[in-house]
C-alpha cells in the first residue's frame, strides 16, 4: 500500500516563519515536520510515499533527496498554486496505485502508529471509500468535523470528532471529479450519508502545527 503526504499547501497562517520554508520542513526540535513524518512511514512498513508539492516546492523535493529515508519518493507537482485537498489527492491518483491508500497531512505532528493504518488498508472492505482517524476536539476546533458511531462516520447531528488529517482512501471517492483545485470534505460528506466512510478514534500525541504559537506549544510538550 502506498501512502501521500500532503505538503503543497501556502501556510499563511505560519507567516512570517513560513515567508522561506514551506511549512512542512519548519522544524520541530531540530528536525522538520515531514522528516518525522517519512520515518515512521519507513518504520510501519511503507516503500512508496507520494508528496504533493506547490509553495517552495524545489525545497521539499531538494530536502528530502539530500536524506536517505529507505522510501521509494515521488513527487506530484501542483505547479505555482495548491490544488486543495481533494484535488491535490486527484491529481496524485495515478501515482498512488489501484488499492487503498494512506494519506497525512504535512503539517501534523503525531505518534499515531502508521502500522494499524498498513493494516486497515489491507483489510479495508471493497465497498469502504475511506477510513478517517478523528482526534478529541482541541480548542481551536471545539465543534470538531464528523461524528463516529459504531464504526462509521456521519457528518450531520450529534457530538463530533475532529478529523486528524491521517486516513485511507479509495480513488473510487474522486469518481466524477475534474483536474483543478477542489475541497475534499464535500467528497467524503457524500460517501458518508451513503455509509462508505469508517473511522477510529484515536487518544495519543495529536497536534496541528497551524500557527507559530501552537508549534512553540509542540516543542514545549516534546521538551525541546
């Protein structure tokens, strides 16, 4: 199973740290987000990681040929501007093969165990389009995104989950869409109402790095 790691993105939000660096190689305790994120791929048992690249994309693609991660690398380039999530995930589609995929947003830190996700790709149901690893609200997002109930997510009434940015994927959720910029949520709502969409909930290490005080934060709860 092949997994993508969702680096393209302009990071406004992390301006100004992210006026020079895409906000996926800012470095939390010495080393850059994507760098922990490629490790613990390589360590669950990944061999082909898809990075989608936009912003300063010439330096993730520089940063990562200059380490050896034990990865199979491919990089989808979006051109000047980011196509969205799910376009993003689109236009990667040919690189990521015809099963289930795991895909991570680039600007997470996390120690979720990429082996479970190996594993729930491998026995992901042929009528499952996706699989979504949903977190405790954390106070920038006190409504969360979906709501699980057994086993399955929904996107409309009772309490909800935050959704982390780590799930799986079937490119038979992109059927019908067109090459451009587009959201992912719209898709994954969809499959939803039609019961397509499972989850987990998951109580471990979990932080969105969205801005320059929430990645001070990390690095004090790591200690660095």
């Amino acid at each position: 199973m092949k997994a993508m790691i969702l680096a393209a993105g302009r990071g406004e939000r992390m301006r100004p740290l992210t006026d020079r660096l895409p906000k996926p190689l800012l470095p939390v305790c010495g080393r850059a987000l994507l760098d922990y994120h490629l490790e613990a791929l390589a360590r669950a048992g990944f061999r082909d990681v898809v990075i989608n690249i936009a912003y300063r994309g010439v330096q993730v693609v520089e940063h990562c040929r200059r380490r050896d991660y034990g990865l199979a690398l491919h990089f989808s380039d979006e051109g000047p501007t980011a196509l969205e999530t799910g376009g993003g995930i689109r236009r990667a589609l040919p690189l990521l093969g015809g099963g289930p995929f795991a895909v991570i947003n680039g600007d997470i830190h996390t120690d979720y165990p990429f082996t479970q996700l190996l594993h729930r790709g491998q026995a992901l149901p042929a009528d499952r389009l996706a699989h979504l690893v949903m977190v405790p609200n954390p106070p920038h997002r006190p409504d969360g995104d979906f709501g699980l109930m057994d086993g399955l997510l929904h996107g409309e009434g009772g309490p909800k989950l935050t959704f982390s940015g780590i799930g799986l994927y079937r490119a038979g959720l992109f059927a019908g869409t067109q090459d451009g910029a587009f959201p992912l949520a719209p898709l994954l709502r969809a499959a939803m109402r039609e019961g397509r969409v499972s989850g987990e909930r998951y109580e471990g290490r979990w932080c969105d790095v969205g801005t320059p005080e929430r990645l001070a934060q990390l690095e004090a709860e790591l200690g660095c």
